[in-house]
C-alpha cells in the first residue's frame, strides 16, 4: 500500500485525509502551534521536522512513497522545504492550495511590512488586523489603535502602543463581522489572501460597509512542482500514484 504524508493543519487537509483513509496509508502532519488542534482521521505527527535534513531522515525512515503539501497558503517555509526534500528523493510531490480571492478593489500588498507602511501612509487609525500571530511584528510601532484577531496570543514584545487581541478561530460569520466592524469603528482592514470560505465574511463585510482592505498577497510557490486547488483532485492524484 502506498504510504503518504500530509502535511496539513488545514481544512483542506482533514478533507483529504478523510477522502483517503483507510484505503490509503496516510500520515497527517501538523506544525503543533495552534493549540487544540482539528484533527483529521487516521495517524497524526505533531511537531516540526527540524529543517530540510530532519525531513529528509523521516521521509527516509518511514518510507514514504509520495508526499502531498496541503499546509496554509502563506506556510512557505514548510511548504519550500518539502519541495526540495521531495526533488532530491523523487518522490511524487503535490500541492493542493485552495484558489486565492479575487482581491476586487482591495489594495494587493506583498508583505505585512509593506501593509504597515500602506496603514501609515494612507492615515488609518483604526485598523482590524487579521493577518495572525505571524503579522503583528510588523505594526510593532504603528500609531493606529489595532483590533487583532488570531488563534493564539502575539508575543508581547512586538504588540503595538495602542490595541486589543481577540482571540478566536474561524469560521466566522458575515453578521458577526459586520457588527466587530461596527462596533470599533474600524475604517481599514488587512488580511493576507489565504483563500477558502472560513474567513470570506471579513472581505464581504467590509466591502458592505465600504471599508478600505489590504489584502497581502501569497508567496510564489516553488518552481517546477505540481498543484492542484480542490481536495478531489489531490485524492485522485494520491490514488494515481498507489
């Protein structure tokens, strides 16, 4: 039986490892940084790798046949490694990365820096930022007061002079967004283009109330390596391969 990795932490993930198992001998990774994760059906590694040689020596170990990157569209380290990893092994190797949004009228930034400079320049001074932990570091010394979202607490040291963290995890609906939106009189949002319909609301909520978005935009994938954007196809790509 074919024995393939996962490398998940998304919905899309769970969907796959749902589609595949038992029929497939499938291994779900997850990064282990979000607390109380979802999990998905079937063997579940948590933790990191240890780098480009950690994976090697555990895709060697437990002689996987073929490897299937479904991690977050912006986990571009993970998903850089598995992509050099593989290569050098030959080992099948797919991406399955939900379509981006259609940014629309957002205003399409390639970095949570530059989004941070864009909140400066235009003069926003209440912003919801929904970029998570990740993207905080980058409005360290921004003067807007900040609404953060995200799954678990931003280290203290990069939070900014003026906020408030509120802790959640999608999905989430439009009328609850219209109302966080509402009641803190936000008049900028700024989100990365991860794609997916857990956290649409946001973008349909603030374009309701004609409220300024910047969108960052998603990391190139690695060259030469082979997509998909819908978990039917990864499933039948797996089954290919078996």
């Amino acid at each position: 039986m074919t024995r393939v990795l996962v490398l998940g932490g998304t919905a899309e993930a769970r969907a796959l490892a749902e589609a595949l198992h038992p029929r497939i001998d499938i291994i779900s990774s997850l990064a282990g940084r979000v607390p109380g994760p979802a999990l998905p059906v079937g063997p579940v590694r948590i933790g990191g790798f240890g780098g480009v040689d950690g994976l090697r020596q555990w895709l060697t170990a437990e002689n996987i046949d073929a490897v299937v990157d479904a991690t977050h569209p912006f986990a571009a380290t993970m998903t850089a490694h598995a992509a050099k990893v593989c290569a050098e092994l030959r080992l099948p190797h797919l991406v399955l990365a939900r379509p981006p949004w259609d940014p629309g009228e957002a205003t399409v930034v390639a970095s949570d820096t530059e989004a941070a400079e864009t909140v400066k320049q235009q003069g926003y001074s209440r912003v919801f930022l929904t970029t998570g932990r990740s993207g905080v570091k980058a409005f360290a010394d921004s003067d807007a007061w900040l609404l953060i979202r995200a799954v678990t607490a931003p280290d203290a040291a990069v939070l900014p002079r003026r906020h408030q963290i509120l802790l959640s995890r999608g999905p989430y609906r439009y009328d609850d967004e219209l109302a966080i939106l509402r009641e803190h009189r936000i008049d900028a949002l700024v989100t990365k283009n991860s794609g997916g319909d857990m956290t649409r609301a946001k973008l349909n909520a603030a374009g309701a109330l004609h409220i300024p978005i910047l969108m960052v935009a998603r990391p190139p994938l690695p060259s030469g390596i082979t997509t998909v954007g819908a978990v039917q196809e990864a499933a039948d790509w797996v089954v290919a391969h078996g």
